[in-house]
C-alpha cells in the first residue's frame, strides 16, 4: 500500500503551508478489506461485508524509515460465516471504525474467501509508504 488518500494529502498541505491544525487519530486507526484499490476517494472499490468481518484496529507499526512502516502484530480478518464467496483485492486504513476518513489505500493480495476462511496479513506484511 503506497498512496494517500485526497483527505490525507490535503490536510498535510493544509497542515504544513497554511497552518492549520490537523487532528490526528494517534493510536485509533482501522484497516478495511475491499474487494479492488478504493482509490484515493474511498469509491473506486467497495468494503467487505461478509459475515464474521468487521474492520480491525491497528495500533503497532514500525518506526517510519525512508517514508515507510508496517504492522508489527498479525492483523486477521474473520473467519468468513455467512455471504460467502467474498473477494479480497484492497486494503484501506481510516481514521474510524466505521465511517471515517480514508488516510492510505492500494491493492491488497487478491484472494477469495469461503465460508470458515480468514484473511491475514501477516507481521511485517502490511507496507504504508509514502512515493
């Protein structure tokens, strides 16, 4: 995952050349499953909505190096019990549990969950980067 969201880049440019506060979600941050890239909008993909999934909390990442971290724990999703097959090929991090504002987006390795399947990323597994 290496992009910003339009909200994120925007209040970065708002924050650093107009002075204007920008509220951080400190340790309160989600990761999504989508079945594509959302895109910077949030819309060019739609969340997962099988049973068993719910966006999950991450609050341990590495210490930034060269613009980039990653999930220090596994971050597990499901297991899927009931809408399945469901399709994972997009990941996004929001700044709440539901709703919210997206902060980064990209393509997530794409599989397809069946009824008992869990989707992971693994320590380590999860890059946010800035390009």
């Amino acid at each position: 995952m290496a992009a910003f969201s339009d909200y994120l880049e925007n209040a970065l440019l708002n924050h650093v050349l107009r002075n204007t506060p920008l509220a951080t979600p400190g340790l309160q941050v989600w990761v999504a499953l989508f079945d594509g890239d959302p895109g910077e909008g949030g819309i060019s993909a739609t969340e997962c909505t099988f049973t068993g999934y719910a966006r999950q909390q991450v609050n341990a990442w590495d210490a930034p190096a060269g613009g980039a971290t990653q999930n220090t724990n596994a971050i597990t999703f499901g297991p899927l019990t009931g809408g399945a097959p469901a399709n994972v090929a997009g990941v996004g991090i929001f700044d709440a549990n539901a709703g919210g504002n997206l902060l980064y987006h990209g393509a997530a390795t794409a599989r397809t969950l069946n009824a008992g399947d869990s989707y992971q990323f693994a320590a380590g597994n999860l890059d946010v980067a800035h390009q």
